[in-house]
C-alpha cells in the first residue's frame, strides 16, 4: 500500500481509495466520495452497513479520517475533496 494517497477506478466499477497503509474500496465512485467528504461518525456507519471495505490496517484508515477530515472538506466551501483525481 501506498505512503501517499491515491483514487482509481477498480474492476467491476468499485472505486480505490489509497492511503498510508490502508485502502477504502467502494461501490461506486460516488460512495467513496460521500464517505471520505462525511464526518467520521457517518464513515463508520457506511463501514458498518458495508457500503465501504477497508484493506489494510483499520486503524490507519481511522488516524487518517480523523487527521484529514477537516482539510479534506473545507476546500472552496463546497465540500469538495482536494485528493487526486480518478485515473485510468
């Protein structure tokens, strides 16, 4: 798994999500967003219905939401997320 962060599209049209020592893996690329741009009660939640798998460490996928939620959905007052765009 990467050090830095990264989004791609994954088989079977799931989204990636990449962070330091975990992955989120969502159904659709506009899950993935809505759960990285929500608070980390609301993360949880979608993890607990399954609507996100984590790979990887838990807890670093929990360190990072906690760390980075607030600069994640700040950007332009939109709640938009500045992380990388899908790649192909």
């Amino acid at each position: 798994m990467p050090t830095e962060v990264s989004r791609r599209p994954a088989p079977g049209g799931t989204a990636v999500f990449e962070g330091p020592g975990f992955a989120l893996r969502s159904r659709s690329e506009e899950a993935l967003t809505r759960i990285l741009a929500t608070d980390a009660y609301s993360a949880a939640m979608a993890f607990v219905r399954g609507e996100v798998d984590v790979e990887g460490d838990l807890c670093a996928a929990i360190r990072y939401k906690t760390a980075h939620f607030a600069r994640l959905t700040v950007q332009d007052g939109t709640g938009t997320l500045p992380l990388p765009a899908l790649t192909a």
